[in-house]
C-alpha cells in the first residue's frame, strides 16, 4: 500500500495546441508502484482549456469543484459541475473548458 500526500506533489502546464492555464498532477502512476492505472488531478483556471485531443484510451473523470464545459467530438458541449462523473471512450475527440470565474477541478483515471 502506498499513501499520497498531494501537498508534495508537483503540478506540470498541461501542453498541447490551444490548451492554457491547465496543469496536471499525477496522484498515482508507476512511481507509486502502479502498473496498470494513473490517477490524475487536474485544474482548469478560470478562462483556461485543455487542447483539443483525442487517443486510443478511455478516460474517467469526476468533477470536483467548479463548473466547466466539456467538449466531445461525438456528442457536443455539455455543462459540467460538481459531482458529476464522465465517460469518455478510447479515439473520442474531447476538451475540457473552463468559462467561469473559479477554478475547475477534476479527477481523472486512465490506464497506463
């Protein structure tokens, strides 16, 4: 068992075409011992966006504060907030956009 205190971990820009005042944490992956999945936090400031991207693995998601928009190239823009959990499927095109005046925070876990 590995116990992760998110206070020393380090926050990355996210990178990509378009994506601004996005970071990105990596709460659990390989070097805390897991092989098969990543948990990711992920904070969108206001008025900031992920690129616009998609890859072969499927994503889940929870938002943990703030409100925000996603974007999926199958389904279209949805309003996200709070509580709310996304599914989005390995190849789907999909963004996360942040129009509000507060931070959007999400969770999010893929496999490695």
């Amino acid at each position: 068992m590995k116990i992760v205190k998110e206070k020393k971990l380090k926050a990355e820009a996210v990178t990509g075409d378009g994506a601004r005042n996005a970071f990105r944490t990596v709460l659990i992956g390989p070097k805390e011992g897991s092989e098969r999945l990543a948990m990711r936090f992920f904070l969108v400031a206001p008025g900031g966006q992920t690129s616009l991207h998609s890859h072969p693995w499927e994503h889940l998601i929870r938002v943990e504060k703030g409100e925000g928009v996603v974007y999926s190239g199958v389904d279209g823009k949805f309003k996200v907030g709070p509580g709310q959990c996304i599914f989005i499927p390995g190849g789907e095109e999909h963004q996360f956009i942040n129009p509000y005046q507060v931070p959007l925070e999400l969770l999010c876990v893929i496999p490695l």
